[in-house]
C-alpha cells in the first residue's frame, strides 16, 4: 500500500548512499517500506537550504520546485552542500531578525545571496559560559551535572537563542599583566589554582606557525587537580580569542587542538565554567606528534538524538582517517555511530555510516585547505551511548 505523502525523489536526495547503492525512483518506496523506516531515514530534502548553499543554481534558474531533481541527477555526484547555516548569517547580518532558521534561508535565496551578504561567522566570539550566566533559565533547562554543558549552550545559542533574541556576549579580550608566566611546548604541565570565583590565570606561549599544538586545562577529571570544569581559552597576539574549550579533554577537562597561521606570542587563559569554580589544576601545550592529530577521546551522548561537535586542524593535501568507535569495538556503548566532516563556515564535507568495523563510523579525508575543521558525532536514529573519536595522519 502506498505510503502517503511519500515523495521518492525526497528520500534519495536525503540519502545519496542508496542513489550510490542503485535504488531509484521507481523503487525507493519499497526500500523506505523494507529497511529505511527501520533504519529511521528521513524523508525530506531542504531545497531551500540546498539552494542557498550553491547560489550558482538560483543564478542557473533552479528553483525549490526543481532543486531535488537537481540534487539526485547531479549535485550529489558534484558532492555540491545541501545545508546552510542560517544562524552564521542571522549573527553575521545584525540587521536581519527572523524567528526560524526556515525564515532565514528563504531571505537568503530571495534577497541576500543578490545582495552579497556574508554566510559565515565565528561563533567562537561569543563567550559561551557568560551566555549561561546572562540567560538564568538556561542554567535550570541544562543542569548543573551536564557533561557537555559548553556544547550544549553553544548548540542551544546556534539554534534556538539567536531566533528568539537572546543577547549575546562579546568575550573580553586578554590583557596579560607585566611578567606573565611562560608556558614551554614541551608538554611539561604547570600547575596552579583558582583561589576565588571568577579568577582567571593568563599564561603567554610561542606557537609556531603550523605546527600542531594540544592545549590542556586538566582537573579533578584526570585526579591533575581538584577543579571540577576547567574552561580554556586561547587568545592571538592581538588579544582576540581564537579558540576556547570547555569538555574536549578528559571528563570535564578542557582540550584545544590549534594550529596557528602566523608565528607569535599566544596567550592562555585557565579558568573555570561560567567563572563559578576553584582548586588547582595543571596547564600544558605539547606539539602532537607526527601521527596523533587528535588524541583519542572518549564521549557520551546522554541523550536520543543528542550531537557532540570537535574542532580539529588540519593539513591541505594530507590524507587522515577518521574513527568514531562505540560497541562494535568495545570502545563505548554506542551501537551504529554516526559521522559527519564540516569545514570551518558549517558547509558539510562528507560523512559516514557503516565504513568501520561492524557499524562503526570511518572515513579517510584529505582537505583542500589548511585550517579548522569541525567533527560531529551522532547516533544513527535515537540512539545514544559512549564512544571514541580517533583522527590520525596516514602519511
């Protein structure tokens, strides 16, 4: 029996694996019927948003009626972006207020696109534990024994705050003190303490241009100190913040993985979530070696549906291979990971189900370009569990 409302051309646009797999038109409905309803596989397609993140088919004269066609006969062959990041435009065109993300692609391929407004934004801008602080009711809907209260925020800031209006908070820039400590590369970590709440500690540290770095602020998680969240900020020599970290590192140890574009003073700031913790903690910068591009880190997701993001740098023209691991390999409880590459504007680069061992998520990625790319984690349908992100350099 049909399935109504079922739109085929939707369902193969939403998942170019099966296209890739030979399940067609005249098909797909049977395949959604046998093993994509349980697979919980979507069946919409975002033409809008498909759209928007290629301009040069609106300028070609393809419009939302068309833009499925376009995307099964031949965008998903050209690895052409279906989505958009309609909260990096809404926070980069502060003259625009919309109240959905659907409103805002749709501004876009109308009006925005012809008149040349910017899509991107760095979020890292925004300091995400003061967002908490400002917005009280935040603190309650995310709990104070969340372990990824920083992504979360960020996360609840990128989808929902910037379309209700909620306000957002510039981080204060660095203004490191006459003989600030210096930090080696080394490795060796320095330790320290927060005596009161709000305290930060500024550290300085050369970076060399692109080099790998592993910035850590470990606490009570890893037994390196007795703070319970550590909060790591890194600012250039200009005094802007070009990375900050909450729960990357072990349990609710910060970790930043940088690689700088110029050669220079940086400046380290070790502090605690929303500025409300002390106890000692220990500081270190290590430059990672040639293969560990990003040490293996173990992660939760607490809840169905739940995505975790990892920034990572990455080299243009090296080849690296990617592992989120979970049951299949006894590195977690997760049972079918799911995987997904963006570069540094949001734009979907490429993803994976099943490439790993068992349904583990793999895939190997060689970028265009030098810089930071961000890794999400999900669970395929509503499942949730432990796992291990892994990224290393096969040569």
């Amino acid at each position: 029996m049909p399935i109504a409302g079922f739109d085929a051309a939707s369902y193969l646009a939403a998942n170019p694996d099966l296209i890739q797999a030979g399940v067609t038109l005249s098909n797909a409905e049977s395949h959604y019927l046998v093993a994509g309803r349980t697979e919980n596989r979507s069946t919409t397609f975002d033409s809008s948003s498909y759209l928007a993140a290629n301009t040069d088919l609106l300028r070609a004269g393809v419009n939302t009626s068309t833009a499925v066609q376009h995307y099964i006969s031949v965008g998903y062959r050209e690895t052409r972006s279906t989505t958009f990041d309609a909260s990096s435009y809404m926070a980069a065109n502060t003259d625009l207020s919309f109240s959905s993300s659907s409103l805002a692609v749709q501004h876009y391929i109308t009006f925005g696109y012809r008149e040349t407004r910017s899509t991107t934004y760095d979020f890292s801008s925004v300091d995400i534990s003061s967002y908490l602080t400002t917005n009280t009711d935040l603190q309650a809907a995310f709990g104070s024994s969340s372990s990824d209260r920083y992504r979360a925020a960020l996360d609840h800031y990128r989808n929902f705050g910037i379309y209700e209006g909620r306000r957002i908070v510039p981080i204060q820039a660095a203004n490191p003190a006459t003989g600030i400590p210096t930090l080696p590369t080394t490795g060796t970590p320095v330790t320290d303490s927060l005596s009161i709440v709000g305290e930060t500690d500024m550290y300085a540290v050369t970076l060399q241009r692109g080099v790998l770095y592993t910035l850590r602020e470990s606490g009570a998680s890893s037994s390196s100190g007795t703070l319970s969240d550590p909060y790591l900020r890194l600012f250039d020599s200009n005094r802007n913040v070009v990375a900050q970290d909450d729960d990357s590192g072990t349990g609710r140890d910060a970790l930043i993985q940088f690689r700088p574009t110029q050669t220079g003073t940086y400046y380290l700031s070790a502090g605690s979530f929303a500025s409300g913790g002390t106890g000692t903690y220990q500081v270190s910068v290590s430059q990672s070696s040639q293969t560990e591009v990003f040490p293996p880190v173990s992660d939760v997701l607490s809840f169905p549906y739940e995505r975790d993001s990892f920034n990572v740098a990455l080299t243009r023209g090296t080849r690296y291979q990617i592992d989120v691991e979970g049951a299949d390999t006894n590195r977690g409880t997760l049972t079918d990971p799911y995987l997904r590459v963006f570069d540094s504007s949001g734009t979907l680069l490429r993803y994976d189900d099943d490439s790993g061992s068992g349904l583990n998520s793999q895939l190997t990625f060689t970028p265009t370009a030098t810089g930071n790319y961000t890794l999400q984690v999900a669970g395929v349908g509503s499942r949730y569990g432990t796992y291990t992100l892994s990224v290393t350099q096969l040569g």
